[in-house]
C-alpha cells in the first residue's frame, strides 16, 4: 500500500516540477522576495525588520497562492482529462487516489517553500545576518497551513470545476485568516443566538492565524513551544478530517 | 470454474440536468464471460457498452444488480488485480515518457522493479515504439498513444483484458497491430472482453458477442448462433436498432 501511495504522490510531484505554470510563479516569487530588499530605501524606522517582513510575507503570500492554484485542480483536472481512467482501472481504491494526489502536491509544495527560504536566507545573509531560528519555525508553521489549504482546494477539487473551486478556496482562506475577529465581534453582539453562531462558525471554520507566528519572527520574540505544538496539532487534525471528507466525495462520484 | 466476468440484472441509472432527470444507461444486464473466451460487446452509440465497461472497471456505480470479475465484487480494488484495461481514446499524463507513464502504471499493481523493468521493454518493442520511449507523450500521435494504452494494458500479464473500442480511430496499420495483439492473447489462453463498432474486427476476433442496444441486451451466444440465418453480424444488429422504436427503449425514462 505504502508503495502504491508512493508512487502516486511522486508522480503528481513529477508532473508539477515538469509544468512551466509552476516555474512561472516560482520566478515571480523570488523576484518579489528579492525586492523586499528594494523596501528599505523607502522605508522609515527598523529597515531591517521590514526587509524581514516583506520577505516573510512573500514567501507566505506565494505559497498559498501556489497552493491554491495547484490545488483546485488536483483531482478534477485528472477527471476532466480523463487520465483517472487508466489509475482507477488498476487494484487502487479512490481513498488512495485522492491521499496520494495530496502528498505529491505537499512534496511539491514543501520543495517551493524550501527554494524560497534558500531565496530570503541567501539575501538576509548578504544584507544584514544569518536570520534567527525563529525565522524557520514560522516557515514550518505556514507549511503546516498550506497543509490545511491544499486540503481544502483538495475537498474542492472533488467535485466541483477548478473556477468554482478557486472561489470557496478563496473563501476559506479569507475566512480562515478572520477567524479570531469572528469570536471577537461574536462575543460583543447582544442576541445569544447570534453568538451562539458565531463561536459555532469559530469552532467548524479553520483558523489559519494560529499558524501565523511572522510578526514575532521579524521582531525575534521568543515563541512558547505550546503554541507551536498546539498548531501543529491543530493543522494536522483539521488537515486530516477535510481530506476524509474529500475521499468520501470522490467515492460516491462516477467518473464521466 | 468461476466466470471472468459475471454480471446479474445489472443497471445504471443517471441523473441528468438540474431537475435530476433520470436517463438509464444500462438495465438488466446478465452474463458470464468465461475464463479463455473471446467476447464482443457490440451496439450502436449510447447502447450503454462502455458504461457496461466502465461499471466492470470501477469507474461507475451500477444503480442495480451486481457484478464480479473473477468472483470478485467490482467494488473492490482487489478485483481489478488480474485485469487490464484499454479504455476508449486513452489519455495519459502529457509531461511524462512512454518508459515513465509505463513505469509507474507498473508501481500502481505492485511489480517487482526487475520485473516491471522487463514487461516495460518487451512491451515497448513489442509495439514498434522503442525510438520513442523517451519523448513525452504529449509528442505522440493518436496511434501512437493507443499503442502506450495497449502496453499499460498488458503490463502485468493480467489474466483478463478489457478493451473499451480499442479499433477506434486507428489507421489500417494501427488496425492490424492490436488485432494481432488481441489474437496473441487470445493465443495465450488470456480472456479478452472488448467493445467495438467495427463488426468486421468483432467477427475475426471472439467467439461470442451480445448485442446491446438501448441499455438492454437483445442477443448474446456464439456468434455463428446469433447470426443464424442472416448475412452477418451487421445486418443482425441493424434488424435489433430497428426492432427499438420506441423511446423509453432508447434510454429515456
């Protein structure tokens, strides 16, 4: 089974580094990390911290995009071009299929984070320092949010065209980064049963700033091992009862 | 000695547009292939041949009755061990090498790297497309991915071929390879289940056929049976088409 799932993760890696759509991106990416260092000239107070920030959130901003977009036609583009056929024909079952979809597109996702991380540790190095620990764990934890992402996108995939898909990615994502403001307005409205739904939609949606630690990476503030363990935990959780959810989809589907 | 196929008052059921009309593919479908036959599966378009196909392979859920390969329920992946599988216009991954795509079809049913290693290469020079084994398919011509479809197929040796209108589309040429091909398994004692429109292939290939049409199996037995008195196989089928006038036998509920 293990070599099954292997060889499915490894050969959706091998389309994705072979696509030039993934390159294209990944050029722009570094081209935006690498004029973080352009912001210090037009910036006043703490130069470096904002080179840092910048570059950190590029490196943020790209791999989600990278994850959305990769993501959302993960399972429909190989319905929709029908190379599913020729997969699912042999002894393999849809939950393996779609579980070995994702693990190929987080090998890929992790080798484009890798490569942006080299990109800012190479410039921060030449400009100012060697970056703090601080600074890797924070790409650990927006590894793990691009887990939870892609497996979203992944859900998606499973039924619905990548346009469509792209929307409600979107959606979770922008939601998932309001999370806490939803518990905070929640909490201050007057009707109980209006806040009963807002800490209702607190607990179901995700909440993608528990895996945003970058401001206390730039400002190199110590960082309670609980929380980077809780989110781990959490992302992991979360990650792995979406992707249940998308082989449950993909099980009843009949492949047209 | 159980059947390679086997199917009991099988049936599929669509729904269709936004009221969820429903649209019936397939109904009623009962028969045994047995191990070592040849067996045509013939009908015009939409006579639910390849959603007969497609049930037997996992990518439909049947809405009635059931079906095995082997004894085995063709919900279970495992059933699918023994079997190869053309389906109609077969698209691959367009980044990858014939070697590659053919490598990995080799790691989904667990061979042995030597092993795959070998069946990749004879298969390749088998189909006349070793200068080719490096170029990615994207490159290749229609005839040419048909024949990487053939490969995948016959990859593992499988005890059961099903080919979903494996004729389709080819040039003579093309024609006459995966004949021979299909003949060479047929040879070998392997059971071979195909689909197709051209009558002439079907005739030259299998020892029995059923003829589908509207969903609904009209004839099925030893083809020299199912001809009987009349010319061939092609006006057997047309005097079938002619014999469903009505609408909901044309698949409409």
């Amino acid at each position: 089974m293990i070599r099954k799932l292997w060889a499915l993760a490894h050969n959706t890696f091998r389309e994705a580094v072979r696509d030039r759509i993934l390159y294209s991106i990944l050029f722009f990416a570094v081209g935006v990390i690498a004029l973080s260092l352009v912001t210090q000239e037009i910036t006043v107070g703490d130069r470096d911290k904002v080179v840092r920030s910048v570059g950190l959130g590029a490196v943020a901003a790209f791999g989600s995009i990278m994850s959305m977009f990769l993501g959302i036609s993960l399972v429909w583009g190989e319905v929709e071009k029908k190379t599913v056929y020729t997969i699912l024909s042999k002894p393999i079952s849809r939950w393996m299929f779609v579980l070995g979809k994702y693990l190929g597109m987080m090998m890929t996702l992790s080798v484009v984070v890798a490569i942006m991380g080299l990109v800012y540790t190479v410039l921060l190095s030449a400009q100012q320092t060697f970056p703090p620990a601080i600074v890797y764990v924070s790409m650990g934890l927006l590894m793990v949010e691009l887990m939870l992402l892609t497996s979203w996108a992944t859900l998606f995939s499973t039924y619905s065209a990548p346009t469509t898909a792209a929307g409600f990615t979107l959606a979770v994502f922008v939601i998932g980064h309001l999370a806490d403001d939803i518990w905070l307005y929640g909490s201050q409205l007057e009707s109980p049963a209006a806040r009963a739904i807002a800490r209702a939609l607190y607990w179901v949606l995700p909440n993608f700033e528990m895996f945003n630690i970058r401001a206390q990476a730039v400002h190199e503030m110590a960082i309670p091992w609980p929380v980077v363990v809780g989110g781990l935990g959490y992302g992991l959780m979360y990650s792995a009862g979406v992707l249940c959810c998308a082989m449950w989809v993909f099980e009843r589907r009949d492949l047209k | 000695m159980t059947p390679a196929i086997s199917t009991q008052n099988l049936g599929k059921t669509y729904r269709v547009g936004f009221f969820m009309r429903r649209v019936r593919g397939l109904h009623d479908l009962t028969l045994d292939v047995q191990p070592g036959e040849a067996f045509g599966l013939i009908g015009p378009n939409g006579a639910g041949k390849t959603t007969a196909i497609k049930i037997l392979m996992g990518l439909h859920r049947s809405t009635e009755g059931a079906a095995q390969l082997f004894g085995v329920d063709v919900g279970v992946p495992a059933s699918r061990q023994r079997v190869g599988f053309l389906p109609e216009r077969p698209y691959f991954y367009a980044h990858l090498t014939a070697r590659e795509v053919l490598h990995f079809y080799g790691q989904l049913f667990g061979m042995p790297k030597a092993l795959r290693h070998q069946r990749v290469e004879m298969l390749i020079e088998r189909v006349a497309l070793t200068r080719f084994a490096d170029v990615t398919l994207a490159k290749y011509s229609k005839g040419m991915l048909q024949r990487v479809g053939l490969c995948q197929a016959l990859l593992h040796d499988p005890d059961l071929i099903v080919l979903d209108e494996p004729m389709s589309g080819l040039d003579p040429l093309g024609r006459a390879l995966v004949r021979d091909l299909i003949l060479e398994q047929r040879a070998a004692g392997k059971t071979v289940f195909f689909s197709s429109h051209i009558l002439s292939d079907v005739e030259a290939i299998c020892d029995r056929v059923a003829i589908l049409v509207g969903g609904e199996l009209r004839e099925c037995g030893l083809i020299a049976d199912v001809v009987a008195d009349r010319e061939n196989l092609e006006a057997v089928l047309l005097g079938e088409m002619a014999a469903v006038t009505d609408e909901s036998a044309l698949g409409v509920l």
